[in-house]
C-alpha cells in the first residue's frame, strides 16, 4: 500500500461513523419520505401500500385549509421575523451599553428560551386569559376586562406572535451582541468626535459592521418561525376558528401544526408527508434566497 | 497505519453494530400498552397482584393522551415491541388495526357484560370501563332555582329552566346557568360529544341509523335542525370566556366553584372534583336526561370509551385472555376497577359501588337498563371528522360569526363531504 492509499483509507475511516449516521439518519428517510408521499401509506405495519402518483399534492392544492395555513404562515413569519430583530437588536444596544448589572440584563433576557415552548404557551395562555382581564379590573377599564384575545384570529396570531418573540428574542441578542462587541471602537470615537449622534452612528457605523450578524439572525428566526409548533399546541392549539371565504378553518393551525393534524388527527400519513415535502422545499427555497440576499448586503473591512 | 489496524479499526465497528442490533429475549409475559395515564400506577399494582397470585409476568405500559397513544402504537408495532393486549376506541380504531386483531371467544366475561366491542358477531374489545356525559346539575342550585329535575325532559323544559335559572344569576351567584365549552382546546366536547346528541339521542340503543348515513355523507336535516336549537340553547346560556376560550379547568372549574348550574361533562370529572373540593364544600350533583333532539327524553349517554384488544400476532394470547378475565371475574380485579382506578366497571356481577359523586348517579342511570342509556357513536365517525372538521364550525357559530342557518349548512356540507 503507498503513502496516497492509505491516507485515503484513514480519511474514509474518519468520516465513516458521521457519513453512515448522515446516510442513515437523513438521506435515506429523506428518500423514503419522497416515495411515501406518492403513496397510500397509513403506517400500520402489515398494510399493503400503493403508489398513486401525484394523487397527494393534487388533493393538497385543492384544499382551502392548507392553502389558508400557507398564507398565516407567511404572515406569521414575516411578522415574527421583524419583530424578533427589532426586539433583540435593542435588547444588544441596551446590553452592551456601560451598566453595573449588564451580565445580568443579558442573562435575564436569555433565560426565557431555556425555557420549552409547551411550557412558554401555557405560561402565555394564562398571561393572555387571566391576566390580561384581571388587568382591566383592577385598572377599571371594561374593554380590557372583557377581551377575549384568543378567541380573535388576528390577535391570537399576534400573541404568538409576542410568546414566540418573547422566547427568541434572547437568544438572537446574544448574537447581536457577539456582533456589536466586534464593532471596532476606534470608528465609533471617531465618529463621536465628528459630531455624529446616536441615530447616525447606529445607521452608518454599526448596522452596516454587523451585517452578518443580521445575515445569521434573519435565517435563524426566518427558519424557526416557520417552523413553529410547540408554542402554537399549548397556546392555541391551532384556534381560534374563523372563516375564510365561506371555509371554516383554523387561524392559527401554521404550516408545521397543520401537517402533524393531517398526518395523526385525520390519520392521513401520506397526505401529510406530501405537504411536508412542499413545506420542505417552499422553507429551503425562501430561506436560501434570504442568506443569498442578506450576503450581498455585507460590507468587508 | 499497519493492515493489522485497519482490520483492528474494521472488527471494533463490526462489534459496536452488533451491540447496537442485539437484543436479549424476554421471557413469557403479557404486555399491555394502555392509554389512560390515570390508572397507570393502579393498573401496575393490580397486575403484580396478579402475578403473585398466577406466576405470569403482566407488564403494564402506558402512553398519555389519544393522539399521542395512537401514533406510539404505530411506533411499537413498526419497532417490533408488540404488545399482547392493546387500546382501541370504537370502530375508528377497530377500521384501523383489523388486520392485528384476534377475537374473544368463550371468554367468561362475555356474558357479564351488554358493552363488549362486537364486529360482525365477533367479540373484539373488552371494556375497560363505563362512562357516561349529559347534563350534570347541582342538587341544591336547581332547588333552590325552584326547577324540579324531573321535568327536564324535552328541549323545551330545558328552555324555560334557563331563562328562569339566568333570571336568578345573582341570587343563585351564578355566572351563567350551564358551563359549556367551545374553544379550541374543547373540540371533544362539542365536536364529540355534544355532536353524538345528533347521532344518537331518542334513539334506541344500539341504534346506528343517523350514523350509517353519515358514514355514506348523508345528512338528516330535519334531525340537525331540532339538534341546532339545543346547542343554541346552550351557548346561549353559558358564560362567553368559558364558552369561546375556556379548557377543560375552566368549565370543570366554573361548575365546582358553583358558577353555574349545569355543566356539559362525563363522570370522568370526578377526580378533579374529588381534588378540588373538600369535604365541606363538596355538594351533591346528578345527571338530567340529556335532549340533544325534540321529544320526550329520559335517558344519558353511557358507553364504554376505550376496550382492550388482542393483537393476533402475539404468541402469548392465552396468558392475556386469562388475566382479562381475571379482572372481570375476581373479586381483587372488582377492587381494582372500582375502589383504585375509580372506573365504573361494564360488568353486572360487580357489587362495588363507586365513592365519587357522579360515577354513583351513573350506576343508577346504568341500573335502568337499555331505556336509561343512549349510545355513545362519537368514536365510529371517519378519523378526524369530530375534533378536526365540525368542532371549528361550532366554535365559530359560539362566537356569533355565522347564523343558525349557516351553522346547519355547514354541518350538512361537512357531512356530505364524508362521501
């Protein structure tokens, strides 16, 4: 065996155990999940299953709720996604701003994501149900007092909305702040000494040096808020009801809750893993053409 | 490297998978995978009962929920961890797991009981347990109201009762005369059970007409419409946060902290009422006849929710089939449905009498026969059509988006779309 033989077969060696895994635990159920979706797959075991071609994907164009639920989950994550960013970004400023406790402020903000989104939805239904009336009474305001948040499509959609940038907004602060630490302080003086006020600064200096930092943050909050489930089971689970057209449907069963629900509530496994397929493919492609984006925008020293 | 060590390297990886496929054989003993967390702990105390008493290992696995139970099964059978006895609820279930499914013959506890799950003359299922749902009150608030129980029997009645009763909310210090829930986390209640008022009620039992039809996507529409008025008359009368954004603590809570009247809830709340009241404030509480349609109603809904089935693939199928019948037949098995796990047992030699409120008013809605009791159908609708299809359409018309009509309308669609 020569020098090159060898080191070939170390290399292989080294990435074996995480190819195989890769293989194993992505590829071929990615594959798997393909075939399945143009099936009659019920996942019983000792059912026969056949394949039906495009059957699903035709049935899931045609369906009011799914197409219903693309839409809430556009919006939802269009909205999420600003509002993540906004919070954050000035969580950072605030956090990175000369403060005795300021180790405390950033640990205090990024406890809400260690806590799980189940046990953040209920936290918040009891926020949005009991609180929020109490609220109103104590302060005489009847409005208040009376207002039935979740069972209004858009307000619940904007207290997901809240629970969801509550939970998150942490930890892309902590990005934020890695970012805005990495700002080189003599721009900054400099700028000080020019005259610049904190707006100008903040709009000619900093945002366009953490640039990257906005690249990462927007794919994270972009990718998880369409994903989002967890914090939609406990708050909503997928309620309140509305009308779209004259379809009743569900106005916050997004994307991910609407697939689980048409997988194991209606025990349609293939139709659900054909819209998962859609889902997969509709997130890659908004979420490469947001990093592709984004890179253009950043600046090099 | 030397060759040695590739080979070395190559040997280890080979025993790592190994390790990883391996699998040590388990003895003989029955596996039962169950869906009510409730009980767990119960159910394993009574089987390790049983096995002092019998030798045979009973292992007792549970899985929380209905969907969550639905979708582990799938996972145990796909994994080759196949239980001996299993849970199924009704023919949904039953449509779903047939090709696994052994039946009971000849077992004892076929004749001591009228709730056996049967297909085509076949014993399938055992019941786990008796429940029952209609409209509870609360003895002294409806004394008090001035409403005799024993005149509601007709929609009618049950009209002028509210009215009177929602005249009376600050005397009585009520909030409302019934607590309803239709909110999204309560899409059993109205998309299951208060849906079966439709398939069942004034009915015989056993009678599966209106559901054979909906089944093939038809609607009776003159039967939905007597049917529309009484969930009318109870969203009406209920409290509006309870109604459109309560859970299951709400209403539960609303009718233990003596808000309303009535509640719109099976015998399976006793528990919680059991924790949340002590033994002063505990009140006494029955059921009323339930009249979901027009006419003359004296009777409940009584069913059995879940029954234990035999998965036919199983080599130990004797060993199940005897500890089933262990616990229908055997004092220790009556003690364990009755007095631990606080079920109301479908078997006519039990003697036990339940210590909970409702579960007691229910042995005596039971004790009446086949004319105290309309058939719980809910379960035997298309997976999904109950909780995900018509319960948003109640919640909507709760919330006063669509009118009577178009609630009607929109069952007729939703049913015609079962074709």
């Amino acid at each position: 065996m020569n020098r090159y033989t060898k080191n070939k077969i170390v290399f292989w060696l080294f990435v074996a155990p995480a190819l195989i895994a890769f293989i194993v635990v992505v590829i071929i159920p990615f594959f798997m999940g393909i075939y399945y979706s143009m099936t009659d797959w019920s996942a019983i075991a000792g059912e026969e299953t056949t394949f039906i071609g495009l059957a699903n994907y035709k049935e899931m164009f045609s369906d009011v709720a799914f197409r219903y639920s693309f839409l809430r989950t556009f919006l939802f994550t269009l909205f999420s996604v600003i509002s993540v960013n906004i919070v954050s970004l000035m969580l950072a400023l605030l956090v990175t701003r000369e403060s005795k406790f300021r180790n405390i402020f950033r640990a205090g903000f990024f406890v809400p994501n260690l806590i799980g989104g189940l046990v953040l939805g209920y936290i918040w239904q009891f926020i949005f149900k009991s609180i929020v009336p109490s609220m109103g009474t104590v302060f005489n305001i009847p409005a208040l007092e009376n207002l039935l948040i979740l069972a209004e499509p858009n307000l619940t959609l904007l207290g997901v909305i809240m629970a969801f940038t509550w939970q998150y907004a942490g930890y892309i602060m902590m990005i934020y702040v890695a970012a805005l630490m990495n700002v080189p302080q003599d721009l900054v003086e400099a700028s000080q000494i020019d005259g610049a006020n904190f707006w100008n600064r903040l709009r000619n200096i900093i945002v366009p040096m953490i640039a990257p930092a906005f690249t990462v943050t927007t794919f994270l909050t972009l990718v998880n808020s369409f994903k989002q489930f967890d914090i939609i089971i406990a708050l909503t689970s997928g309620g309140p009801a509305t009308l779209y057209g004259d379809q009743v449907v569900n106005s916050t069963e997004l994307l991910a809750v609407h697939i689980y629900n048409v997988a194991f509530t209606y025990n349609r496994m293939a139709e659900g893993q054909a819209r998962a397929i859609i889902f997969f493919l509709v997130l890659s492609i908004v979420s490469l053409a947001q990093v592709y984006y984004n890179k253009k925008k950043e600046v090099e020293m | 490297m030397s060759k040695t060590r590739v080979i070395a390297v190559l040997i280890a990886m080979v025993l790592v998978f190994t390790i990883f496929s391996g699998c040590a054989k388990e003895e003989k003993s029955v596996v039962i995978y169950q869906n009510k967390v409730e009980i767990n702990e119960q159910l394993t105390a009574f089987a390790a009962v049983y096995e002092a008493e019998t030798g045979v290992k009973v292992i007792v696995k549970t899985a929380g929920g209905d969907t969550p139970y639905a979708e582990n099964l799938k996972a145990e059978f796909q994994s080759d961890r196949q239980p001996e006895i299993f849970v199924v609820e009704g023919m949904g279930g039953y449509n779903t797991w047939k090709s696994k499914l052994a039946p009971y013959e000849g077992d004892e506890w076929i004749d001591l009981t009228a709730l056996e799950f049967v297909v085509d003359g076949k014993v399938y299922g055992f019941p786990v347990a008796v429940e029952a749902w209609g409209m509870a009150y609360n003895v002294e608030l409806l004394e008090k109201a001035g409403v005799d129980p024993a005149t509601l029997t007709s929609q009618d009645a049950y009209a002028a009762a509210f009215a009177k009763i929602d005249g009376m909310k600050d005397e009585l210090g009520i909030d409302s005369a019934v607590a309803m829930a239709a909110g999204p986390d309560m899409a059993w209640v109205t998309g299951l059970h208060n849906f079966n008022g439709y398939l069942s009620a004034g009915l015989e039992l056993g009678d599966t007409a209106i559901l054979d039809k909906l089944n093939k996507g038809e609607a009776d529409v003159d039967r939905l419409t007597e049917y529309a008025d009484w969930v009318e008359l109870l969203f009406m009368y209920a409290d509006e946060a309870v109604l459109l954004t309560g859970n299951y603590d709400a209403q539960v809570g609303q009718f233990a902290t003596q808000k309303s009247v009535f509640i719109h809830q099976g015998n399976w709340i006793d528990p919680w009422l059991m924790d949340y009241l002590t033994d002063e404030t505990m009140f006494d509480m029955a059921y009323a006849p339930h009249a979901s349609v027009k006419g003359e109603h004296d009777a409940i809904f009584i069913g059995a929710p879940s029954f234990y089935v035999l998965n036919n693939e199983s080599e130990n199928l004797d060993e199940a089939r005897a500890f089933l019948n262990y616990m229908a037949t055997n004092a220790a098995g009556h003690n364990y449905m009755v007095n631990e796990a606080k079920m109301i047992p479908a078997f006519t030699n039990v003697t036990l009498i339940p210590n909970s409120p409702l579960s007691a008013n229910v042995v005596k809605w039971l004790a009446k026969g086949k004319a105290g009791s309309y058939t719980w159908l809910q379960n035997d609708m298309p997976d999904g059509f109950g909780m995900g299809t018509i319960a948003p359409v109640y919640e909507i018309y709760a919330k006063g988006d669509i009118t009577k009509a178009e609630f009607i309308a929109q069952l007729v669609d939703k049913i015609e779309a079962l074709k």
